[in-house]
C-alpha cells in the first residue's frame, strides 16, 4: 500500500502517523509516530502534537515514534493529518535538533 506523509495508518489497534517522505518508500522501514488519545492531561509542548481526527482529540506522539515494515500498517478512513504539518515537523526539530 502506498502511504503519502502525514498519513494515518494502524498497527494493529494502534493509531499511527507516518512521518517518512514518500521520496523513501522504496526503504521498507517507514518512521511512525503513534496517535493517543488526548484525555486532557498535560502535554510536553512541542513533541506532543494535540490533533482532532473526525471529532476525536488525539495528539501525535513524537516521544514514541519507531520504525515499522510499510507492510504492517494497514489504512484507515481519516486518512491524514497534512493539516498538522508545521507543527509536526516544529517538534521533530525539537526532538533533534533542540529548536
């Protein structure tokens, strides 16, 4: 299955994001964040990304983020979350870079 960036997958019964540039499809282990859902405790801003999927208040989680076989995620019908790119891509600055 092809997978455009930003996309939500699932693993099983998790939620996933998939952060890998699909210029590195070809590369069988794709980088994904999971998806939980946002129960109103406190986020660590910037690596904890709130997130709306249909009328569901998730957040992206970039401190549980893996690389997975593109073969075990399996699509879902919401099917991305480009609306959330800056700052997704804000917070794996973060992660890496500090900033």
């Amino acid at each position: 299955m092809k997978f455009e960036h930003f996309d939500l997958g699932k693993i099983g019964e998790q939620r996933v994001v998939l952060l890998t540039n699909p210029l590195f499809h070809e590369i069988d282990a794709l980088l994904v964040a999971t998806l939980k859902p946002h129960t109103g405790r406190k986020l660590i801003t910037g690596l904890q990304i709130p997130v709306v999927v249909g009328d569901e208040a998730l957040f992206v989680d970039l401190l549980d983020m893996g690389s997975v076989s593109s073969s075990r995620i399996k699509s879902v019908a919401f099917t991305s979350l480009a609306s959330y790119r800056r700052e997704i891509k804000s917070g794996l600055d973060l992660l890496v870079d500090g900033f």
